[in-house]
C-alpha cells in the first residue's frame, strides 16, 4: 500500500491559477479544461463530465469565513494525472455538498485530474485534512502569486 499522495506531487504551474478574475464556475471549468487539454493531459469531454458530475454531485464545502470547491470527474478523461487549483478575486458560487439547495461561495477550488479512483478518494482525504485547517487555507487563499501558493504548500509538507 503506498502512501497518501501528497498533494505537491500533483501540483503543476500551468493549472494554478492564483488570484485570477473567472465570473462564473462555467468559465473556471472552461479555462481549467482548455489548458489541460492543450497540456494533453485530458480528452476532450474532460470539460463535459466535470460540468455535468458537478451538477449531480456538488462539492462545494463551507469552512468557517471560507469556501472551498473539489470538482472531479471520471478517471478515463484524465491522460496525466494533476490538480488544478484556482484562488478568485472574488468567490465562485458552488452548490453545497451537504445541501445543493445552498450556496457556498468558494475561494480557493481544487479540480481533481485523477485518472486511478483510489488516486482520488486518497486525494480527497487529503485536501479534506488541509481544508479543516484554518490556518493554512487562509494562506493559500491569501497568497498573490504561483511561488507564494507553493511555497505554503511545501512549508506545510502538503
């Protein structure tokens, strides 16, 4: 049994996206996959499913003062393995996970490019630990650029 995946390995440049201006969850999923798919780490429908699975399956989480989103989809759009993550001028609305009727309005989102469903469900564990600490999400949130957001997350061995 190999160890959780720390979240680092799967952190790559061209999906951080920190302190960008997306208005909408469509146009975050639209830049996030048009990126990836230039990358060639996804198939086309990659942006497809992840729309259609968040609208099934919301994953918007309220943490105290702060939103969070982990959309995902299904492991055979994903080419190379990788988590986006993206930090908004101003928060994207996500339906709950808990209750799709609320709102969470998400500061920082984690798009899961998973493509082993154990690879996943451990990645998720993981992020739900570093969610539930208040501390370091308010850091990564606060961070103004690329080498700040990693570096919180190599200072926190995440």
């Amino acid at each position: 049994m190999e160890e959780n995946p720390k979240l680092s390995t799967y952190l790559k440049k061209p999906l951080l996206f920190i302190q960008a201006s997306m208005a909408t969850q469509d146009e975050l999923f639209e830049t996030i996959s048009q990126a990836a798919l230039e990358l060639g780490w996804t198939r086309a429908d990659f942006l497809q499913r992840i729309k259609e699975r968040e609208q099934s399956f919301p994953t918007g989480i309220q943490l105290g003062k702060a939103g969070a989103a982990i959309p995902h989809t299904d492991a055979e759009c994903v080419l190379q393995e990788f988590v986006a993550v993206v930090t908004n001028k101003s928060p994207i609305d996500f339906s709950s996970m808990e209750d799709p009727e609320q709102t969470v309005k998400a500061d920082i989102i984690f798009i899961l490019g998973l493509n082993r469903p154990h690879a996943q469900l451990e990645m998720l564990q993981s992020l739900i630990g570093l969610l539930q600490n208040h501390i370091v999400l308010q850091q990564l949130i606060d961070s103004t650029n690329t080498n700040e957001f990693l570096e919180t997350i190599k200072q926190n061995q995440l």
